[in-house]
C-alpha cells in the first residue's frame, strides 16, 4: 500500500468535519471561560485523528465486504479498485484504533469518568456507523449521527478537557456548548446528506436505505438548505448571546458563496460534480468561523 492509497483509504482529505469541531472548541474556551490545557487538548487532537481515520478506513473496509453490487466493489471502493490486502487493512485499523483509544484512556485518567461516558458514545457511533446487522450509515440516521458525534460532542470533549476543573453539566452550559457547535453540526450532517442525495441509486443498489430514500431528492434539497440557512441564524445568536466575539459575524459575508454552492447541488445531483459543493460550504464555512472566532480573541 502506498501513501497517497493509504490517505485515501483513511479519507484524509475529509478530516475538515472533525479537525475545525475541534478548534471552536478550543476558541469558545478561551473566551468563555478563559481556560485552556494545551497539553491535554494536544492529545486529544491526536486521539480524535487516529480514531477517525480508523473509522473512515472501517468505512472502506465494511463497504467493500457487504457491497452488493460488483460495480461498486470492483471498481468503486478502493480496497477493490487497488485490489488492497484485507489482512494489512484489518492490521492498519488495529493500530489506529488501539492508540488513539489508549490516548483516551490516558486523558481520563487525568480528568476524570465523564471523558469515558462521551470517548465511549463516539467510539460506539464510530464503530457501528458502518458495521453490524443495521448499519447507523444505511438508515435514515447518518446524518443525525455524524452530524451531532463531529460537530457537538467533538466541541464538547474538547471545552470539557480545557475546564474539567470548573466545567458544570448544567443544561444552560451545555446548550451554549451545543449553539457555538451548531453550525458545524449542520455542515457535517448536510455533507452526509449530500454524498447521500449523490448515491441514492447507488445506495438503494446495496439496500443502504438513507434519508433521501425517504424524503426524495427534493425534500433532502430542501433540508439541506434548511440546514445552511439555520448555521447562519445561530452564528447571530452566538454574538447576542455573549459566546462569541463580534468578529463572528464576519462568517455572514459567505452567504452568497454558500447560495451558489447549494443552487448547484439543487440543479443537479452528480457525486463527481456537485457533492463537491457540500465540501466546500463546510471546509470554507468552518474556517471562516474558526478565523474569524480567533480575531476576536486577539483583538
């Protein structure tokens, strides 16, 4: 295997949807509650990106052995299109997940049994994601799973490690937690919806029975916008609310760009072309907000 098939493999180049979670989190601490341990939040940022290349690779791995459709096994995934050794890849996720779970363990140890509660709720999600009898990815469920592991409790494990010390599990601590991470919550959730509105045929081929499977192409359109329109709306809030600094509102200049992006993927539904455009608004739109978080917190 070599190493561009190996980040292919691990996805890498979607590891926008958990890497930029991350650092919202590690800015709304700062602000908030004006309490960072750079230390523990490193190895966290190293466990979370272990973990999700396995998961990503366990992704891979599942698709290729319960494809249903030899077109897609052959051709499509790249364990057949690279004709990968199933051993060498059983392998590779051993070591990925046994050292970011190790990492975890480790941070537990330092700040105590609630890191365990939410490490093992992502680590189930990740795991049977992809795997089991029903798996979470061919329900009507991924975009709720995916959406909320990568784009809230990401961010929460990370403010929760930044201030153990004087974190409470109060519900208005966990719903300011939950408004600064919204909008990346959307953003994952409407990736998943899109790579979904792209395969539908594919997906129904192999009996993956998504949420666009439910709503038609048209109702999963109209959710996905939806869903942009709502991360814009919390973005205000979180400034009139007191969590974020008002260079924030900086984000709302993407507006435009983002219509344009969904006005594309509206038009047509083609994985090649426009799934493309959900990358985009989420890659562009988690990095503004992350920039334009961290400008606040400098000035």
């Amino acid at each position: 295997m070599t190493f561009p098939i190996f980040l292919e493999l691990v996805e890498i180049k979607a590891k926008t949807a958990s890497i930029l979670p991350f650092f919202i989190g590690l800015c709304f601490s700062s602000y908030y509650y004006d309490s960072t341990h750079i230390d523990l939040v490193f190895l966290y940022f190293i466990s979370m990106v272990l973990f999700n290349m396995f998961v990503d690779a366990w992704d891979n791995y599942n698709d290729y052995l319960n494809a249903k459709d030899d077109l897609y096994q052959k051709q499509t995934n790249i364990i057949g299109r690279e004709n990968l050794s199933l051993k060498t890849i059983k392998r590779l996720m051993f070591v990925l997940f046994t050292s970011s779970l190790l990492i975890g363990l480790y941070l537990a140890t330092q700040v105590g049994w609630p890191l365990l509660v939410m490490g093992g709720f992502c680590y189930a999600v990740g795991i049977f994601y992809s795997s089991g009898p029903k798996p979470l990815s061919s329900l009507p469920l991924g975009e709720i799973f995916s959406g909320f592991t990568m784009g809230f409790m990401i961010t929460l494990i990370c403010v929760y490690l930044n201030t153990y010390q004087v974190f409470s599990w109060q519900l208005k601590e966990l719903g300011n937690i939950a408004l600064i991470s919204l909008p990346n919550t959307l953003w994952i959730a409407n990736l998943m919806l899109a790579n979904n509105l792209c395969d539908l045929e594919e997906d129904e081929a192999n009996h993956r029975y998504t949420l666009v499977h439910y709503t038609g192409k048209r109702g999963a359109l109209i959710l996905f916008s939806m869903a942009n329109v709502l991360a814009f709306v919390s973005i205000v809030c979180q400034y009139f609310f007191g969590l974020a600094p008002l260079s924030v509102l900086l984000t709302l200049l993407l507006i435009p760009f983002i219509y344009g992006q969904s006005k594309q993927l509206w038009q047509k539904q083609i994985k090649i072309e426009t799934f493309p455009c959900a990358i985009r608004i989420l890659a562009l739109g988690a990095s503004c907000l992350v920039l334009t978080y961290s400008i606040g917190l400098i000035f």
